[in-house]
C-alpha cells in the first residue's frame, strides 16, 4: 500500500508535466477524439499508447493516472469516462 509515495510523485508529475507540456495538450486532443467518436469509457494506456506510435512521444507509465485526473479537473466532461483508483496521499484525490 502506497502511502508517501503519491506525494513524491505528484511533487515529479508537476516537474515533468512543467517540461514537456505538449504530453498533456496532446492527451487532451485524443480524449477529445474518442470522446467525439462516441467513446463512453476511454482507457488512458490506450491514449498514452497512441501517443506513443502516432506523435512520436516519450511517456512515463508513472504518471497516466495524473494525466487522467489533470484531464477531469481541467475539462469536468471527461469525469467518469477513465477508471481510476483512489491514490493515497495525493491532491489529485481531490478531483
């Protein structure tokens, strides 16, 4: 069970995210088409994956899940479309 860890990797998410915020506009852009395709549920590997193969892009595994919950927070019309788990120890708990 994972406790001070999500702290810690919220504290990196923010600087990775700061760095490279092209990762986020571009997870955005795929939430977007798929929701517009008719996409009731959207896996976020899925996105993270295409992200991968069509933009080129390097994603850290580590941080998927803040980009879902990033997502929800900026855009409300996303919430409920990722699953997610309740991350201990973390402000994203709060979206």
């Amino acid at each position: 069970m994972a406790t001070a860890n999500d702290s810690v990797l919220d504290r990196r998410f923010w600087s990775y995210h700061a760095t490279r915020p092209e990762i986020f506009k571009a997870f955005r852009l795929y939430a977007r088409k798929y929701k517009a395709k008719g996409y009731k549920k959207i896996g976020s590997k899925f996105i993270i994956s295409k992200l991968r193969q069509e933009r080129d892009l390097t994603v850290s595994n580590d941080y998927t899940s803040r980009y879902v919950r990033l997502l929800e927070a900026a855009n409300p019309e996303f919430r409920g479309r990722f699953s997610k788990r309740i991350l201990d120890h973390s402000m994203f708990n709060l979206v």
